[in-house]
C-alpha cells in the first residue's frame, strides 16, 4: 500500500474546495458570461431555456459522534474511526486510524493509522457517476490529500503519490476536485500555498492529462464539469485576491479565459456550494 507524503503545507481560505451540486449555474449569454445566481440557459437561436449547462453532485451527509465520523449517501457508507491522541498539539491531537466503506454487501476498511502522514479528519466524500471510484478527501496536519478507492474490490490509491510518480512536484495539498459527468476520470487542483496546477486522472488507466495555464495561479476555488463532459470550468487567482474564471475543452486542449471574478462574487458561488461539508 502506498504511503502519504510529509510536510504539507496549509492551504489558505480562496483555495476551499467549491466543488458541488450546483444545478442553480449557468451560462448567461451567447457570450458566456456566467453569474452563479443564473438559473438558466438561453438558446442562442431559438430564445428557449433549458437547465444548468453543469452537472449536479450527489450529496453525502455527514454525522460525527465521540470517535467516529460517518458519511452516507443512499447505499454508501464510510465510516472514519479516530482517536484523540494525549499531549499532541491541537492540530495532530485528532487521528482517523482507519475509514470502512459498505455498499451493499460489500465491505472494505483502509487501516489509514499504518499511513506516514497520518490523517486528521475528511473534508469531503464523492461518488462518480457510474458509482465505480469513491474519492475520499482528507485533512492532515497541514494541506489535504485524496483518497481514490475502487468500488469493486476495495483497493485504494493516494492521488497524491500519483502525482510524484508521474514526476509532479510541490504537491502539498489537493484542494478542489470534481468526477466527469461522462467517464471516470477526475479534474482537481494541486500545488502549494503559492502554486496551483490543474489535472485530470483516470484511475483506472493510471494515466493523466495536465492542463495547460494561462498564467501562474496562485490558487483554484472552483472545478466544474460542463455536462456533457467534454469542458470544465474553474475558477483560479493571479494575482493575488484577483480571481477569473477559466475554461478548459477537452477536444482542442486549449485553456482560454471567460471573465474576471469579484471577490463578492466569489463568494457567491461559494455559497452555492453543496458539496464540502466544513
């Protein structure tokens, strides 16, 4: 089994992850000027409306007790168990020494306390459409990794030893994350507190694509998969508390930006987030 990286760094606020059912987004224009608050999508010729332009998420609900942490979702359940560890610093005093998954009659456990860097709490639980990866997002003391397990036989992967084998550097956390609506394969962001890069993976080929950048993030806050799975959007920083929204087409893989992002704004389409429970 493979085992987490050390030193992570800590990611800061706009790097959240914002990936959710997000049914009430949509294209507002021919021109593609997206507002989070748009419900619809106008026909270019014929003036009728049609749903979002991107997929929702199914839900997990979370309930945590004294000494475990459980996720659910239909007919998923992860259960994480933790411990409170004597004399640790606050941010290591907690532990998940290991996170079970049942669907129906199968049961899996990823024993997590053999783990190097070991895991504080999970941020996130996703399905894929086709319900045959889970991904797993979990807190370190510092920065976040992602958990892809199998839901045919249980075998999991550490998305960000992924990375360093594919030869990726500086991969200290994994904030934003989203399933193609049409494959399985993952779109998410990864770097540190000063860089962020985008990918998509396909865990059961073990195969990346890296997007090209237009310029170097500083973080991404937002991944969204257009639904018919051959673009995505997100949203990145450069420079500093200045945000854009970018778009990324899987056919010409070019990258090619869509409109500057508020601070105001932003934090509407946080807010639309039904995702990440924090």
């Amino acid at each position: 089994m493979k085992t987490l990286r050390p030193k992570y760094a800590t990611a800061f606020l706009s790097s959240i992850v914002l990936v959710g059912s997000l049914s009430g987004l949509s294209i507002a224009s021919a021109k593609s000027t997206l507002h989070p608050n748009a419900y619809v999508q106008s026909s270019v010729n014929a003036g009728t409306k049609s749903p979002s332009v991107y997929q929702s998420i199914t839900k997990f609900k979370k309930n945590e007790s004294q000494g475990q942490v459980i996720w659910k979702e239909k007919n998923i359940t992860l259960t994480a168990k933790k411990t409170e560890l004597k004399n640790a610093p606050s941010t290591e005093k907690n532990l998940i020494i290991s996170i079970t998954i049942k669907k129906g009659e199968k049961i899996y456990t990823i024993h997590t306390d053999k783990f190097d860097d070991k895991l504080r709490d999970i941020s996130s639980v996703s399905i894929c459409p086709s319900s045959n990866w889970l991904a797993i997002q979990t807190r370190r003391s510092a920065g976040e990794t992602v958990l892809l397990v199998d839901m045919k036989n249980g075998k999991h992967q550490v998305l960000n030893d992924q990375l360093s084998a594919a030869g990726k550097k500086n991969i200290e956390t994994i904030n934003s994350y989203n399933w193609s609506p049409k494959a399985d394969q993952i779109a998410f962001s990864y770097g540190d507190t000063s860089t962020s890069s985008i990918a998509i993976y396909n865990p059961q080929k073990g195969e990346f694509t890296f997007l090209p950048r237009e310029t170097d993030y500083i973080s991404t806050g937002l991944i969204l998969w257009n639904k018919n799975g051959k673009s995505l959007d997100y949203i990145s920083e450069y420079p500093s508390d200045q945000k854009k929204l970018y778009r990324y087409s899987l056919e010409s893989k070019k990258v090619k930006t869509i409109k500057k992002i508020s601070q105001s704004e932003f934090q509407k389409w946080f807010k639309l987030d039904k995702y990440k429970t924090n």
